[in-house]
C-alpha cells in the first residue's frame, strides 16, 4: 500500500506537458491509425513522395481527433477509472491533467482538425467527422451497449481504413473493410475478456457493459471471429484483382495463423489483451511477426516473381 501511494504521488508531479501528452495516448494513436498507410501500400502508392505525404496527412490528423476523443472519454469516466487498477494512473484521474484544460484542448483541436481535413479533401473531413460522431457517441452511452460497443470500435478502425484511401483519392477494396472489421472485432472481444478476467467480480463497477458479458460467451465470440478472419485473409489472398496472378501473397498466411495464435496465447495464458497497443509493441514474438508479414507482403507486392 505505502508503495502504490509512492507511486501515485510521483506521478501526480508529472509536468502539465507531458500529462497532456500522456492523455492523448500517443502509443495507442500510432498501433491504431498506422492502418491508415495500408491504402498507400496495397493501392502501389507507397512509392509515390505525394501519396506518402497525403497519407501522412491525414495519420496526424486522426491522431489529434483520436486524441480528443480520449480526452472526452476520461472526462466521462474520470471517477470510474480512478476506482481502476491501472486507468487510475491515467493523467486526468490522478489531477495531472485539469478538466478545465482538457476541455480547452478538446475546443481547439477537434474544430481545427476537422477544419484542415475538409480544406485539404472534403471527403476525408467526412470520414473524420463520422469517426468523431461515432466515438462520441460510444462514450456518452452507447458503448454500454451489449455487442454494439464492440462493433462501434471496429467500426472506427475500418474508419481509420477508409481515411487512407480518401486521402490518396483510390478507390478501397472490400476485402480491407472485411479484414479489418474482422481483426478489431478480434481485438475487441479479446480486449473485454481480459478485463472480466482482471476485474473479475469489480468488473461491472468499471465498465456497466462488462456486466452484460461472461468468460465463457466470449470465448465462443472469439472462435467465430478467429474462423471468420483466417477465412477471410486467405480468400483475398488468392481472390483479389490486384494481386500478383501466381497467388504469392498466399505466402503471408502463415505470419496471420502465428498472429493471431500467438494473440490468443497471450489473452489465455497470460491474463494479457486488456491493452492491445502495449501488447502488440511489447511482445518481442508477436512484434516480429508483424514485421514479417509487412515485409513479406511489400516484397510480393511491389516485386512480384514467377
């Protein structure tokens, strides 16, 4: 106890600079809005200096609307996190961070980012806004909604997705919604899980939905969506028009297949997943695959052989 008070009284002298910094979670804006670049990279754009510059664009962009729409989250449930084992760190719960000044924030970066988004291309101004709208909504009540709160959260990575494409103006495959909607819905459910698993008999006293959910449900959510993503990725592998003809990218397979049993692992084995931005950076094995598969895919992509 005398430990865990320490610790929060270091972190209450934390600079107003960092705190804000801190807020805004920045690990969890660049794990979430890198899938912005996979338009540039699956439309053979990655080469291009001013596709790679639009598509940068708009990262920075979703990165400070991601950031606001955090900052509105932890003004919402300031004194739920603060009852939380580890949201209670978050700078707006331990007084870091003022209400008052993460309402000055939110004011200013989200009419601004909103306003450059629909000067540089209007329909990415759209799609912003329709991110924001949804994730405001989540956090003013919908995400108390069973089910829907987790399809709220893919919805804002398939966002995320379609953002790139606008960016560089190139139409979006369905097989990018259909994976990514597949993967976040993975993530998301792993995510509740882990949370039911740490905050056991607490957990409805976090989150009121977690009420809603059990091990045991989600455990058999998780099967289908993993059966549901593995199918889908190894259908656009050899189905997609703008594939190499000799099926090459099939060679990625296996890097998804690790990924994702690699995931679960971590989810059922070592209580892990309540943070998949800190797990996907953090696990050396999980990262590397990761890597790989962007590697491999780039390599097929943009040097095709056979």
């Amino acid at each position: 106890m005398v430990q865990a008070l320490a610790q929060d009284e270091a972190r209450r002298r934390q600079p107003l600079v960092l705190a804000a910094l801190a807020a805004v979670r920045p690990r969890q804006c660049l794990t979430k809005n890198i899938l912005i670049y996979a338009a540039l990279v699956f439309a053979f754009r990655l080469t291009d200096p001013v596709a790679l510059t639009q598509a940068t664009v708009a990262f920075v962009l979703f990165a400070l609307v991601s950031g606001v729409v955090y900052l509105f989250n932890d003004l919402r449930d300031v004194e739920q996190d603060r009852l939380h084992p580890r949201k209670r760190y978050r700078p707006i719960a331990t007084g870091d961070l003022s209400a008052t000044f993460a309402w000055v924030l939110i004011a200013g970066i989200a009419p601004l980012t909103l306003g450059v988004a629909v000067a540089l291309r209007p329909p990415l101004g759209l799609v912003l806004g329709l991110y924001l709208a949804a994730q405001i909504g989540y956090s003013l009540g919908l995400k108390h909604q069973v089910l829907l709160d987790v399809f709220l959260i893919a919805a804002g990575f398939v966002l995320r997705a379609v953002a790139g494409g606008v960016a560089i103006g190139v139409p979006i495959s369905p097989w990018l919604y259909v994976c990514t909607a597949l993967g976040a819905l993975f993530l998301g459910f792993a995510k509740r899980r882990a949370e039911i698993m740490l905050l056991a008999k607490h957990a409805g006293q976090h989150r009121r939905v977690l009420e809603e959910y059990s091990a045991p449900l989600l455990d058999k959510l998780l099967a289908i969506v993993v059966a549901l993503t593995v199918m889908a990725y190894a259908l656009y592998t050899f189905s997609a028009e703008n594939l190499p003809a000799n099926h090459a990218m099939m060679l990625t397979i296996p890097f998804v297949l690790y990924g994702i049993f690699r995931y679960l692992y971590l989810v059922y084995h070592r209580d892990e997943g309540g943070s998949p931005e800190v797990l996907l950076l953090a696990d050396t094995p999980l990262l590397t695959c990761i890597l790989l598969w962007g590697l491999t895919a780039i390599a097929i992509l943009y040097y095709p052989w056979g």
